[in-house]
C-alpha cells in the first residue's frame, strides 16, 4: 500500500494522500482502536477540531487540532462539513472548518465517519450509564491510564458514578469491559450472565484503569469449564497473586515449554485427561477428585497412572502436582491470547508524521498530535 501510494502521489498528489488516508484508518480498525483515536486521526489529518456526536448512545467526543480532546458544549454549525454514521441517521462526525470540503478532507471525513460506525456497532451497549443509557465513548476513557484525571472524572459523571467511591471492572471475552460499583459486604460474583468473565479489584474510581489491566489479565486465567477445557469461568484477579505473572510469558505465539508440550500430548490420549489432570491439580485429595469426576477411587488410580506415563512425571507428590499446575494454566494462557477480549479502550491513534496525507503546506503548519 504504502509502494503504491508513493508512485500514485508521484502522479496525482490528492490522490496518493487520499489513498494514504484510507490506509490509515483501515490500520485503526484492524487495531481495534476506541473513538476518541478515531476522531484525534480525523482532527490532525484535516488541520481542524472535529467532533463524533451521538446522542441515540449518548457519545460526544470532540478532539482538537493538535490532537487534545476538549470536549465543548457549543452548537454545532450547519455550514460546517459533515458525515453521518448510518445513511439518514442523526449520528455524524463533524469538521469544525467553513465551507465545502475538497477532495483529502472530504476523505478524511467519509473514512473516520465508517470506522466510527464501526466502532459503534462493536461497543454498543458496553457501558451502563443512569438511566440504562450506553456511553461506549466515556467508558473508553474512564478506563484509559493516559486521559487525565480531570477527563476521567468527567467521564465518570456521565457513567452515573458521579456518587460512587469505589467500583471494579467486568470483563467478558463477548462483550468487553463493563465498571460495577463496588459490591457490598459478602456479596462478590459479578453479573456476567454466566460468560466468561475477568474480574478486577474493587479500587477508587480514579483508579479503574488498574482494575481493567488486572480483569484483563483474569479473563486470561478463565476457561470453557468443559471436559476439554477445565478450569474457572471466572476469575478474580486479586486471587491470582503472583500467578499473574505467567500472562507476560505465555501467548499463542510463544513456544510453549516441555511440561506444556506433555499435557498437550496427554490431553490428545484420551477425552478424559483434561479433565482428570485438573481434578487432581487443584482438588484437596484424590478422594475429592474421583468425587468430583464421579468415577471410583481405583478408576482415578489407573487413570493417573496412564496420564503420568504420557507426562513423564509423577503427579502424585507435591513437586509434580505443582508442575501440572503450572502446566494447566500456562495451557490456559496459550489458548486465550492478550487480545482474547473484547476491548474499548484507546488502541493505536497518533497520525504518523511519515504517512500523513496532507498537502506539504498543511502538513508543516500542523501542531502535532499529543502522545
């Protein structure tokens, strides 16, 4: 793209900008980037503010030139380039610029507009604001560790958390994040209407990044809770401990170590393995496992016997019982990658100076996005 973007701006400079423009926001939805990225690349691109409005879903995200979101509650001006979301809809990204837009602004506005809507549809319905209303926009910066905090408190307000002290945050690998206030007095499962979910800590409002980073990280841990895949369907993430720091090792790209390899094989031997070898793993006895997998004590002996054949260590002592401990949840963490949930925090946004398809002119006048 980038190949032939430069021999088409050799021939007709509007048109390689434009094809660079659309190269740009293509790589914010194969990134999963939030709004406020979408509308900041819509802002530095075109040299103006410009602002994402929707108040169906109750999303007003307004980003200014210099990539610095600002959000104002001045009137939207009619004479002001616009495009709407959804053909007909009231939904539109503006450009705070008079008059008709040529050919690279014009671009720039059809293209953010479709990867808002994209990000829309994917979001929707994410955060619970007061009054049920959805707000996907301040949700993303709520739980974004690089707004400030006088953003977050903002968006917290608009959440309906204007009263709340303390809360946590959900996270379902269907759904993404959603914030709790924090749980009373004995009560802790969240409302993960029976998916998978991720749970953070229960910290000051102010602090709910960390509670995302962590219930991310939990999500990791969680598994299908089948005879295949074993394991919790929901994590907590202040019951991991120093568990945690296995998610920074284990990925579908890392090669996983020998211990993993050999529960793999073991798993593939027999459609009972996955789900003996976690019995055992993590069950008080081998009396509580062979209850658990409702199978007599002698049967969960011959079984052992056959799974420590193909793992080639005894599971029976503490050292081996640790070992397959590991090994289970390092299986985990290979099979539910880091971008396992869905997400609505800001992802890669920051138009690079090297692709920006503005005219020379206003490429050089332009004051740089923020980091």
């Amino acid at each position: 793209m980038k190949e032939l973007a430069g021999r088409l701006a050799a021939l007709d400079p509007d048109a390689g900008a434009a094809l660079r423009v659309i190269s740009y926001f293509d790589r914010l939805i194969e990134g999963r980037a939030g709004l406020e990225s979408l509308v900041r690349g819509a802002a530095v691109l075109a040299g103006c503010p410009a602002r994402l409005v929707d108040e169906e879903r109750g999303v007003r995200v307004r980003v200014e030139a210099d990539g610095l979101r600002r959000d104002g509650d001045g009137p939207l001006d009619p004479a002001w380039p616009s495009a709407p979301l959804v053909p007909g809809g009231s939904a539109a990204l503006w450009l705070e610029r008079p008059g008709p837009c040529d050919g690279v602004h014009a671009m720039v506005l059809e293209r953010a507009a479709a990867a808002a809507r994209v990000v829309l549809d994917r979001t929707r319905g994410r955060a619970r604001a007061a009054g049920g209303l959805a707000d996907p926009a301040s949700l993303e910066v709520l739980l974004d560790a690089s707004a400030t905090d006088h953003a977050r408190r903002q968006a917290a307000v608009r959440l309906g958390l204007r009263d709340v002290t303390a809360a946590r945050v959900v996270v379902t690998a269907e759904d993404g994040p959603r914030v709790e206030a924090g749980p009373a007095a004995g009560v802790r499962t969240p409302d993960a209407d029976g998916r998978r979910a991720g749970v953070g800590p229960t910290v000051p409002v102010p602090e709910l990044p960390s509670s995302y980073t962590a219930a991310k990280t939990a999500l990791r841990f969680t598994a299908e809770g089948t005879d295949q895949d074993p394991g919790p369907r929901t994590v907590y993430a202040d019951e991991l401990g120093g568990l945690a720091l296995l998610a920074g090792s284990a990925g579908p790209a890392d090669r996983p170590v020998p211990d993993v390899r050999a529960l793999e094989r073991a798993v593939a031997s027999a459609p009972w393995a996955a789900a003996t070898l976690h019995a055992v793993a993590f069950g008080t006895s081998l009396r509580s496992a062979a209850a658990e997998l409702n199978v007599h004590h002698s049967t969960l002996q011959d079984r052992l016997a056959q799974a420590e054949h193909w793992l080639d260590w005894p599971v029976h002592e503490p050292h081996g019982r640790l070992r397959l401990q590991l090994a289970l949840l390092l299986r985990r963490l290979h099979r539910n990658p880091a971008s396992f949930q869905a997400t609505g925090a800001r992802g890669d946004g920051s138009p690079r100076t090297a692709t920006d398809p503005r005219p020379g002119p206003a490429r050089r006048n332009a004051p740089r996005p923020a980091p």
